[in-house]
C-alpha cells in the first residue's frame, strides 16, 4: 500500500511541475480574487475591499516556490 502512495504522490509532483500544472491554479486563483474584488465593488463595500490584498501573498508564496524549482 505503500508503493501506491509514492507513486500517486509522484504522479501528482510530475503534473505539477508542467507549465499547465502550474499555471491553472494560479489562474484559477486569480478569476477567483478578481471576482471577490468585482462583489466587494457591486455591494458597494469599499471599506472591506482591502481585504483582497491579503489573498496576494498567498499568490506571491505559491509563484515563488515553483520558481525556485523550476529555476
């Protein structure tokens, strides 16, 4: 049982170390923030709408360590 763990776990690594793997999460990530953004602006919650800028790091995190693997 093992055995089959390491190799979905690598089967998953290997994925994510292809320009798709990496690039549709952050993708997805960014629609993600940008619709959060575009409902703060719609229910006119321009006082909360700071609170997107806390979702970037985690973006800036995500982009940092899979160039450090690919560079």
């Amino acid at each position: 049982m093992a055995i089959k763990a390491t190799t979905l776990r690598e089967d998953h690594v290997s994925k994510r170390e292809t320009p798709l793997g990496r690039w549709f999460p952050v993708t997805f990530y960014a629609v993600n923030l940008a619709l959060w953004i575009a409902t703060g602006i719609r229910a006119e919650a321009w006082d909360l709408l700071w609170l997107a800028v806390l979702a970037l790091p985690v973006l800036g995190l995500y982009l940092w360590q899979t160039t450090r693997r690919h560079g």
